[in-house]
C-alpha cells in the first residue's frame, strides 16, 4: 500500500503494527514543517497509547500548541501533526472541529480500542476507505486499497453515470462499489465491530443570515481575511511559491505573500508551445507577467509541448477517478517543474469561484429573471429550439447550455447547470445491464440530498454556491488538484478556502458577491488598489486546453482505439454502435460530444488500469 502512494511522500516511510487488535498503520512522508526525525509518522504520545498517521497541515497549530502545553501536555516535536494527538486527548472527536487546515488522518485510540477516521472540512485532502469483513482499510489513494483482494471489484452504476453527467462522481461515491469517499467535514470511527459513527462535523453555514455593516466595511473585511489565511498558510520550514495564472484568485494569493515577506516570491505559470493557434487559449501568460511585473515575482513560465496520450492514460492512473477534464495537465506540469526547482508548497487560487461567485452558471442563473417566467409551453419550445443549434462555435454551445434545461422547474435547472450533457444523450449510449441499472435513477439525485441539508437558506444563488463547495470543488477541482500534485511530492495550499475567510462569504449578501452579470464583485472591489486594474477588469477564463482539437486531432488514433467496437463490446457497458454514431456525429461537427468522448475514454482507460491490471496481478500473485 504504501508502495503505490510512494509519491504522496518521497521523503521518508514508516510503520506501526499491533497483532493484538489486527492494526497496521503505515506513512510516506512530505516533510515540510520540522524536518527533523522527531516528526516522523506513525506518531505517538507520551505514553504510547494514540498512534497517528497524516496527510496534510494544521495552520494553527502555533496557537493549540501554546494552549496545551499551558494544560500540561508535553511536546517531543515541532511538527503541526503531534499537535492532533494532544488535541485528541483534551476534546476526544470534536477535536476535529478546531483543525482549521488541510487534513486526512486515522487516529488509533488504544484505550478505547476505536479508530477515528477525519477528513478536512472542505475536502482538500482526499481520503478513501473499504469495509473489509474483518474490519476497515484506508488509504489517502484508492489504487492503495486495491492490494485486498477481498474489496469487490463491482463497478457502481450511479458512479459511472455521475462522470459521464458531470465529469465527477459524489462522494461518497467510487466507480467501485466497495471503496467510498470520506465526504468532506465528515469524521469516522471504526472498531472490532466495524464502522460505529460515521457523520459530519462541519457545514458550510448556509442560512439566510447576511453580514452587517456597510459595503465598504464588508470589502475591507475581505481584504483582511484574505491576508491573513496567506499568512497562516505560508508557515513551512522549506520555501514556498505559487500559482499564477494572472487571474483574481491567483493574483490576490501572490499579492498577499508579497506583503507577508521581503524574500522574492517563485511563481509559475503556464503556456503550449503551440499556442499561437487560436483555440489554445494564450491568455494567461500576458496576464502573468503584469502581476509579476507590479510585485517584482520570480515568474517561472512553464511553457509545454504536452504529450496528450501519454499524458491522458497516466492522469486517470493518478487521479484513480475517471475525470475528463484536461486542466489536470496545468497543476501537473507546474508541480512537476516546481520540484525540480526545490518548491514542495505552492500556494493556489483555487475556490474563489466556489466561494465568491465565479462561474458561468452563475451568470445563467441570474440571467433566468428575464426568461423565468415564461410559461411552460414556451420554456419548451426554448429548450427544444437550442438542441437544434449548430455547436461548431463557442456561443452556440453557450446559448444552449443556457436553455437547453429551460422546460424544467427552477430548483432543477439550478442543480441541471451542473451537467455537461442531457438524459437523454447518456442513456442511448448504455449497453443493457447499464440501461437497467439506472432505468429508474434521478441524475439530480447527489445534488437533492445535498440542497436538503439547507432548507433555511432561500436565495438560489447561495443555494448553488453550497453546491459548488459540497461537490464541484471537492469531488473535481480538489481532487485532481491533489492527485496532480502530490503525484511530484508537491503540497498544494489554498487560502481562498481559509475556514474564517468561507464562513464570512457565506454571509455575504448575495447581490454583491454577483451584481448583476458582474461576477465576483465583493471580491473585485475588495482587491481595488491592491491589484493593477488590468487583472481586475479582465473575463473570466478557464484553462485553455484544446480539448475538441485533440479529440480530432491528436487524440483521434486513441479514440479509435480506446473505444473501438471491439473494445466497448467486450467491456459490455456500452452500446457500441451508439459510441461510434457519437465520435462520428462529433468528427462531422453535427453535435458537440468531446467531453463526453473523453469521458468513455476515462472510464475505459480507468478499467484497464484498476480493474484490468489488478486482475492480472491477482493472478500473477
């Protein structure tokens, strides 16, 4: 097991066992804070009775620190990671609760012979888990788990269908039915007996309340937040850098580390080599540079001739998900050429969007009270009259990602904006055991349970900016994030996600975190005169990997490959005479189904990988 995650942390291992109870608990370690021996994990306390393994940093663990000591407890180290053990033995579970960090941790508390399982309240740090018939197997990797030959190889329906709706799975949910996803602000505890708790620890405080004072007040409240999570979040005894793409987020990240310290701060961003062609998107780099010009950065450019079938069979193995989203390659490419240089932490932009209104969906969803209205038969015809767009240009496929779910009611196009594709496009692609499977399934489903755990709050944009947080952000953006990182034993941390910083948005009135089609706005003002104007005026823009060039392209040989006849027939998932109508309808530019390509191609890629080769260690063993 720790063998597979040996890149998580190439610093050092370690092992704990007790034959007594059945318990093994093994670490990779990352050092980053307190470098020395002493740190090593599995850790223990004084007497020997709590063992601790974890992934992670606790940023004020200063501050519980000074309190315990003042308690009694003592001390063998200078790591964040002992701070839980001690914390664990003053509060017990809650403990979990004052953590304001990046953290997966399992605690194993002899005395009561109970193993606490945690993870972050965000979930920045990912951590999956099997329930075993003699007990329970974790690990911060699902391809670790996969060395017990009893976890069932059962692939998960909904699973497979949530990628190819959304382009991630919600957790708790795996493509294997017996591996889940510690959700995140959720805690776990285990015993001889199996799991005994399992339940969450944290909420975002979604609730209708709004934050007093006047807008000029609120902004500079912002502001101050925002510096100090950079502050709390820049604590390492190896040197840090930074992501940036010349965007807000990252932008407001680097100009915080630049008042935090006089040392000249390493930033990197990225480029093609080939982006001179228009659909590569070039934009950042410009951008980049003016920030790293206003605050005289060491900006790295990171500039890639990416292999794009090389690299899309190793992202799905490092993701251990079948995620279709290119951008993967951006924070692998930047990792890998950051510790080449020395960097282990890096700083990110990223959860901005998710936190202070930043995405297109947004804007589709205040642009409904001019449409909204309209009576059913007409918000049919719309939603009927946008499938039949010719998607050969970006605003076609704006226009009917914006109306194509016009006919449904107004909580179910809130949630639909979510979704990459119609029912009705994935269902004609399953094969029969699929098609049955899921004949009944509501692919709104994860994000109904989701919204009822916030009835209190009414606003619809606060309503979608819980889910963007309960699901988008952990279940794709943080998830590849770290997997793309840690896959260069490089520690990704994101102060737009600071636990003060998030509870104070969440309070935010929601027609200034959007005024009007003006996203992010609180935070764009907040950021007035901190930033050059030029970044704080500038779109909205995502990463800008050519995908539907590729899929044509560069990819087209693969696509053949990976999802020829031969192989979807075998595989038995799918239709595949429906599969090649699709990559033939894409290839004529009838319809606008990469994502969807690439997603079949994940999940195919995913079952050679995890269940394929598995099977064939299995044997071999």
């Amino acid at each position: 097991m720790n063998a597979l995650v040996s890149h998580r942390g190439p610093d050092d291992e370690d092992y704990w066992f007790d034959p007594s109870v059945g318990l093994a608990l093994g670490h990779r370690r990352l050092a980053i804070i307190d470098l020395r021996p002493e740190a090593r994990q599995p850790m223990t306390n004084e007497d020997g009775s709590i063992r601790l393994v974890f992934n992670g940093e606790i940023y004020n663990y200063r501050e519980l620190r000074r309190e315990l000591e003042q308690k009694g407890h003592q001390f063998h180290s200078l790591s964040d990671s002992e701070t839980i053990i001690h914390l664990y033995e003053e509060e017990g579970y809650d403990a979990v609760r004052r953590l304001k960090g990046i953290f997966a941790f399992a605690l194993w508390d002899a005395r009561s012979r109970r193993l606490l399982l945690a993870r972050d309240h965000l979930g920045i740090k990912p951590l999956y888990y099997a329930e075993l018939k003699d007990g329970i197997a974790f690990a911060s990797e699902l391809k670790a788990l996969l060395v017990f030959p009893e976890i069932s190889r059962e692939l998960d329906p909904q699973a497979i269908h949530q990628h190819l709706s959304y382009i991630w799975s919600a957790a708790p949910h795996t493509m294997l039915r017996g591996v889940k996803k510690l959700e995140p602000g959720y805690r776990l505890v285990a015993g001889s007996e199996g799991v005994i708790q399992h339940e969450p620890f944290y909420d975002l405080p979604y609730d209708d309340a709004r934050t007093g004072g006047t807008r000029f007040e609120r902004e500079e409240k912002i502001r101050e937040l925002v510096r100090q999570a950079v502050d709390r979040q820049m604590v390492s005894d190896v040197p840090v850098g930074a992501f940036l793409s010349g965007g807000l987020d990252s932008s407001s990240v680097v100009a915080m580390m630049r008042r935090a310290t006089e040392e000249k701060i390493r930033c990197y961003s990225i480029g093609f080599e080939d982006d001179e062609r228009p659909d590569a998107n070039p934009v950042d780099l410009p951008f980049a540079r003016i920030v790293a010009s206003h605050f005289d950065l060491d900006l790295v450019e990171v500039r890639v001739r990416p292999d794009v079938v090389g690299f899309a069979e190793r992202m799905v193995y490092l993701l251990d998900e079948p995620q279709a989203d290119p951008a993967c390659i951006n924070v692998y490419m930047i990792c890998q050429q950051a510790r080449a240089d020395g960097y282990k932490v890096l700083l990110s932009g990223a959860g901005g969007d998710d936190i202070f209104s930043g995405y297109r969906r947004h804007t589709a969803l205040h642009l409904e009270r001019y449409w909204g209205w309209l009576p059913a038969s007409a918000r049919r015809l719309l939603a009927r009259s946008v499938r039949g767009l010719n998607v050969g240009n970006t605003l076609s496929r704006r226009i009917q990602k914006n109306f194509v779910f016009a006919d449904r009611k107004p909580e179910d196009r809130m949630m639909a904006y979510f979704l990459w594709t119609t029912d009705e496009s994935l269902r004609g692609l399953y094969g029969g055991d699929l098609k049955r499977e899921l004949s009944d399934y509501d692919t709104l489903e994860p994000l109904r349970k989701t919204l009822a755990r916030i009835p209190r709050e009414t606003d619809p944009l606060n309503r979608m900016l819980y889910l963007e947080a309960k699901h988008f952000l952990p279940d794709h953006n943080l998830n590849y994030t770290d997997k793309m990182s840690m896959a260069h034993g490089v520690e990704v941390r994101v102060p737009l996600l600071d636990l003060d910083l998030v509870d104070y948005a969440v309070h935010l009135p929601p027609d200034e975190k959007q005024q009007g089609m003006r996203l992010k706005a609180a935070f764009k003002n907040a950021m007035r005169g901190v930033l050059p104007d030029a970044i704080i005026n500038r779109g909205k823009t995502g990463f800008g990997a050519p995908l539907r060039r590729w899929i044509r392209e560069e990819l087209k040989e693969m696509v053949r490959d990976v999802l020829s006849e031969k192989s979807i027939a075998e595989r038995g998932l799918f239709d595949p005479r429906a599969v090649q109508q699709l990559i033939l309808s894409n290839e004529r530019l009838e319809i606008d189904a990469s994502y969807m390509i690439f997603s079949l191609m994940c999940i195919e890629m995913w079952m050679r990988n995890f269940i394929d080769r598995q099977a064939q260690a299995a044997v071999h063993s």
